[in-house]
C-alpha cells in the first residue's frame, strides 16, 4: 500500500524535488503550500501536468496550528522544510523567524503527537553549528546560534529532541549542509555566481574565505526518503554532508571555468555578514550517515553542470533578476 506523505515547505527549492521523487517512489503526497493571494504555488508549477494531478495541495501558514493539525489528516508520514531560511533578513525581522522557524515547528510536533504520526523528518541546517570548534562536523559538536535563522532552527531541533525524549515521537533530525541544485534562489551562492556570470560577466560578491560544503538537491532530496523510511535514527539527529568543503572564491573560479569565461569580482559590503555572525568553514562529517545508509553522491563538478545547465535555459534564467540584491 502507499504511504501518505505530508511535505511542508513542499513548493520550495528542496521541497519540490522531494515532492517530485516521492511521486516517482509512488507515495500519495499532500503538498503543505504557504497560502497567498496569487493561488501561487511555487515550484511546484514547474511539475508537469500528471505529476501535479496527483499532488494533494493543501494551502495554509505554518504558523497556524488549527490549519496544520487539518493538514495532518489521514497521514502517516511528514517531512517539515517549512521555515524563513535567509541569513541576511533573519538580521531585520527576527521575530518572523521565531514565528516560522520555532512555532511552526513547534505545531508540527504537537500535530505529530495528536495524528499518531509514524515518522517525522524535521529539517535542520549546518548553520546550527556556527563556526567549527573542529573539522569535520560531526553531530557531537557544540551548537552555536551565530545568527539569528540559526538560533531559531537550534531551538526548532531542540524542541523535537525534547517531544521525541518525552513523547516518544519517532522524529529526526535531518540537517542538510549547502544544498544546490535547480530552483535554489539567488540569494544563495552558486545560483547567484551563475545568474551574474551569465547575464553580466562580473560579480559583486560578499566574503570570499567562508568554506562551505555543497550537496546536489537530487541527492538530498534521496537522502531524506532513505531517512525516512528507515528504522534507524529515531530520537536522533543525522548530518547529509559531502565530506569536503571549498572557499566561495574557488567556488567562483570552478565555475567561471565551466562557463568558459574570465571574470571580475567586486566585493560588495552590503552581503558581508558582520564578522562574529560569519561562520568561517562549515564542512561535515558523513560518517553517521553513511553507516546506515547508502546514498548517492554526485561530484561538485557534475552537480556544478547541472545547475548551470538549467541556469542556461532562458525561461527559467528570466525569474532571476540579477540587479536586485534582494534579503
Ligand atoms: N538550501 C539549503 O542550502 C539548506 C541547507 C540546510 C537546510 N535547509 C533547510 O531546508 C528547508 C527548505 O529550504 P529551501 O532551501 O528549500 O528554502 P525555500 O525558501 O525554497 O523553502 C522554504 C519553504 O518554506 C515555506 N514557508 C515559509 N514560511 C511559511 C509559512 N509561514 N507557512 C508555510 N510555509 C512557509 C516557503 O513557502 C517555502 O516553500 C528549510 O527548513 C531550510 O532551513 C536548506
């Protein structure tokens, strides 16, 4: 029989690839879609037409728990990506993110409880591990809430560790590092160094040192459905890391290699992250993961192909407006 699946923050980046290989995986999906007044329903309109007639969209807020406890009907399986995710805004409008981040999750949890759900996956981030006390991270090291989206997901992964301690609840705790891919918004790194090259040849840039350790969506979004139906991890938290890490300013030059062009940086001071809010190097360990399960890993350069392959195309090129620098 198929499991019915509820995805929060289904219409998002990662969201929809995970919508889109659960489909293919033959679960029965109900799509949580952040309601707005333009019936938008995010990446999700990029599925194709058999794949959204299977997809039971249900619009509503995270934030309301009347709406998600109704969202939890007849479902056995939830992953919850519903969150605020941006660095830079979480510096101006904290509080949203409490809202989103903290009692979003927060009803997730208490909706998990009354539904009898089977599994959670509650999606954390690398940034809960602020600066590295040690390379590489492993699940051990010390949380630090370096910003404040940081803060506010260390508190959302707290919390579920306290509902499964104390409720029993078979949750984990998934905390992807970068992830890449497809869709990703430009507010993030990759697709922001390709949309500039492309359209411009040069690029305004903020720090170039910080290390990060990038993940292909489709192979996060793998990683998530192997977590989730296996019987490990319960109570427990579990990074999906590469292993390796690269600085932003390598990062640029892998990829102006790729797109076969020489460009100009210009550090732009208006996306440095104030100094003790930057977290220097974030790569992971892998090894609790890869103990349990197998899963697929592409290279940053195929990954990198990929990405840029899509970027090329122009209709999806056109929603990125590159002169904006938007929070
Ligand atoms: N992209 C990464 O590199 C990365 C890395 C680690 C962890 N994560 C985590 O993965 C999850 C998904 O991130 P993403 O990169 O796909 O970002 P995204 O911004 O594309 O997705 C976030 C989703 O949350 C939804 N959302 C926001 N506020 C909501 C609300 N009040 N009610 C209902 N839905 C709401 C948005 O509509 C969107 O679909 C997040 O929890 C994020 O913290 C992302």
């Amino acid at each position: 029989m198929s499991k019915n699946v509820l995805i929060t923050g289904s219409e998002g980046f990662i969201g929809s690839h995970i919508v889109q290989l659960l489909l293919k995986k033959k679960y029965k999906v109900r799509a949580f879609v952040y309601y707005n007044s333009f019936n938008n329903i995010g990446w999700l309109s990029s599925l194709d037409k058999d794949e959204l007639k299977k997809i039971n969209i249900h619009f509503g807020d995270i934030r309301d728990e009347k709406n998600v406890l109704a969202a939890f009907k007849n479902i056995d399986y939830v992953i919850h990506l519903a969150a605020l995710i941006g660095i830079p805004y979480s510096y101006n409008s904290p509080k949203s993110y409490i809202e989103t981040n903290v009692l979003g999750t927060y009803n997730v949890l208490e909706a998990s409880l009354k539904k009898k759900i089977k599994r959670l996956l509650v999606t954390s981030t690398s940034e809960v591990y602020g600066s590295a006390k040690k390379i590489p991270i492993d699940e051990n090291h010390v949380l630090q809430g370096q910003s404040p989206y940081a803060a506010t997901k260390i508190a959302a992964d707290k919390l579920t560790e306290s509902y499964c301690k104390s409720f029993d609840l078979n949750a984990t705790i998934v905390r992807p590092f970068n992830t890449y891919g497809p869709r990703q918004s430009n507010r993030a790194i990759i697709p922001t160094i390709i949309t500039q090259i492309l359209n411009k040849n040069s690029l305004k840039i903020g720090s170039l040192t910080p290390k990060r350790d990038f993940n292909y969506v489709e192979n996060v979004a793998e990683t998530f459905e192997k977590i989730l139906v296996s019987s490990k991890l319960k109570g427990e938290e579990v990074n999906i890391s590469s292993g390796k890490s690269i600085s932003i300013r390598d990062l640029i030059y892998q990829i102006s290699r790729l797109l076969k062009k020489n460009i100009k940086i210009k550090v732009d001071k208006s996306r440095i992250r104030p100094k003790n809010s930057e977290v220097n190097n974030l790569q992971g360990s892998s090894k609790k993961l890869d103990r349990i399960i197998k899963a697929k890993k592409i290279s940053l350069n195929e990954g990198l192909k990929k990405t840029i392959d899509w970027f090329k195309n122009k209709e999806n090129l056109i929603k990125y407006d590159t002169d904006k620098y938007i929070l």
